[in-house]
C-alpha cells in the first residue's frame, strides 16, 4: 500500500499535534503543598468539604504582601489549589 500526499500531510500533521501537546506536559506546575502546621487548617478544611475558593482564601491570610509574600512571577494568588496539589495521604 503506497502512502498518497495527502496521506503523509495528514501523518505530519498528527505528529505536530502530538509533539505540540506534549511539549506543555508537566509545566505550570507548582510545588505540594506541606502537610505542616501552617497549612493543617487548609487540609482540615477540605476534609470537612468546604469548597476550593474557602480553602484558596485561608492561604491568602498567610501569603500576602505582608507576612509571606509570592514571588513577582507568581500567577493570581485567587488560584492556589489549580496549581500546587495537596500531599496525599
């Protein structure tokens, strides 16, 4: 079976896409967040159900331009849980 040039256009575009995709694998995430003490009342409150914007507000009452400020580079500090993951246990 000969591959026509429509053939090796749609397999060329394939490939593109796949290596497109994987080159944003694994990127934009941030660090876990520490099961410690300063952090225990954020895993407390997902454990009692609260929702991801309750839980994203308890981190800014630490990580503010006062006590622990992000770093400049930092994304919107509203959207804590979409990057750093939880530790699991």
């Amino acid at each position: 079976m000969k591959l026509s040039g429509r053939d090796w256009v749609g397999i060329i575009g394939v490939a593109l896409l796949i290596g497109l995709l994987g080159l944003g694998v694994g990127k934009g995430r941030g660090k876990t967040i520490p099961l410690d003490d300063r952090h225990r009342s954020s895993y407390q409150a997902l454990k009692e159900g609260r929702d991801r914007a309750h839980v994203e507000l308890i981190c800014t009452t630490c990580h503010n331009q006062s006590s622990q400020p992000l770093p400049k580079n930092h994304p919107p500090k509203e959207q804590c849980l979409v990057c750093h993951d939880l530790v699991r246990s």
